[in-house]
C-alpha cells in the first residue's frame, strides 16, 4: 500500500486520498522536465494531483513561479498543502479551476506548461467520479487541451505532456495540426530491450530541429538505469 507521504530529499508529499499516488512515471516525467526548466520564470502544471510536478520544479528552478491547476477539489487541496509545507511556498500557487475556466478567466502567458493528462480516451469508466477525472480525458479532449495550452504558452515557451506511445502519436497529429510542433521526445523503457511504456514529449510553436533520446529506467533485475539515476538524484533519498 502506498504512504501517506512520499518523502524526497528536499520535499515531502501528502498523498492520503490522492486519486492517483506517486508513481515512477510522474516523478521521472518531473525530473526530465525539471531538468529544462532553468531559464522558466512562469510554469503552469495542468492537472497538478499531489503537486508533485510543481515541488520538482521548484527545487531545480529557484527563481520560477509555479502555479498547479486542478480541477478535482481533493486533489487541489492535497496540492495547496504541499506547496504550502514546501521551502518554496512563496513561489508556488494552488488554482482550484478547469484548463477551460482557467483560460477563461483572464489572459495569462507562461513560458513552461507541463501536463501529465488522462491516459485513455473512451475507454472503459471507472464508478468513481474522482479516477474518471485523473485517468479518463472524458472531462478534457486532447483538441481542448491543445487548444488551451496555444492560448496561454508564450511565444517562444515550451508545452511538455507525458502519454503512452499509441495516445502520443495521436497528440502528436493534432497538435502539429494547431501549430504545436515537436521538439524533443525521450522515449521510455523499463528495460533496454523491452517496448517502450510512455513518450515524454516537448513541443514548441516554432518549428524547430527534433531532438530524439531513449530513456530505460532498470539496467538488470531492479537495479536503476545510470540514465535513470542520473535525472532522479537530486530527489530520490536513497540515489
């Protein structure tokens, strides 16, 4: 059974009740992001669950802002707790909103936005409204979502999303389609000869050379990868 708290180096998180715990995806997607994260002075997590992402880029950017969206109350609470037991609480802001209602709402321009979206599309739904919310895009279609992220990226800012690899190629259509074009993708694998799990992509609205990259997070048995540690170092406890 997951913990209560998942205690990190530098941060801890609250998960009791989270419809989604902690998982290896989402803090290997965090690490990555976080990694380019340097020069962002304004990010916006869509769907921040825990607030795991936004902790991740605060302890690796000192200088952003970083505002967590989220459309689920529980979930927005759970963030608003750990930004605020965070050392960087002064630069971190919980919205209890929808992407829709948050772009409605005034004319806001960040230069990173991050989402770790619903993973099936008309698939089978859960009776519980919560993990509909956190697994299913019922609530948030992929063309909205694009949508929404043109409207609020700056010019020159970046847009990162995590999906499996067949939702990626979709998204990957359609995005390229409203004028979100891909300029990395790091490839996920549990092992170096096994099929890849999730595409962590970045996409940006000028056209730009593709940078491409494979990640396997175990070398042998469950033993971590060295590229796999080298981007979860500065936040597991035990690397």
């Amino acid at each position: 059974m997951p913990q209560d708290y998942f205690q990190f180096k530098q941060f801890s998180v609250y998960q009791k009740g989270a419809t989604l715990k902690i998982c290896t995806d989402s803090c290997l997607f965090g690490a990555w992001v976080a990694y380019q994260l340097n020069d962002s002075e304004k990010v916006l997590d869509i769907g921040s669950g825990t607030g795991l992402l936004g902790l991740m880029f605060a302890q690796q950017n000192l200088v952003a802002k970083i505002t967590g969206l989220e459309i689920d109350k529980v979930s927005a609470d759970l963030t608003f707790l750990n930004f605020q037991n965070s050392p960087w609480n002064n630069r971190l802001v919980s919205v209890n909103l929808s992407i829709q209602e948050f772009v409605t709402a005034g004319k806001f321009k960040f230069d990173s936005v991050i989402c770790n979206p619903p993973f099936f599309e008309n698939q089978l739904l859960s009776v519980k409204l919560g993990n509909n919310l956190a697994k299913h895009s019922s609530e948030l279609k992929r063309e909205e979502l694009i949508e929404c992220v043109i409207s609020i990226l700056d010019e020159k800012g970046v847009f990162y999303v995590l999906l499996p690899p067949a939702e990626a190629i979709i998204f990957e259509s359609l995005a390229n389609e409203s004028g979100l074009h891909l300029s990395k993708i790091s490839k996920v694998k549990n092992f170096v000869d096994s099929h890849h799990i999730r595409y962590m992509m970045a996409f940006e609205k000028q056209k730009v050379k593709l940078i491409e990259e494979e990640i396997f997070i175990y070398s042998t048995g469950k033993a971590y990868s060295d590229g796999f540690k080298s981007l979860l170092q500065d936040y597991y406890l035990y690397l």
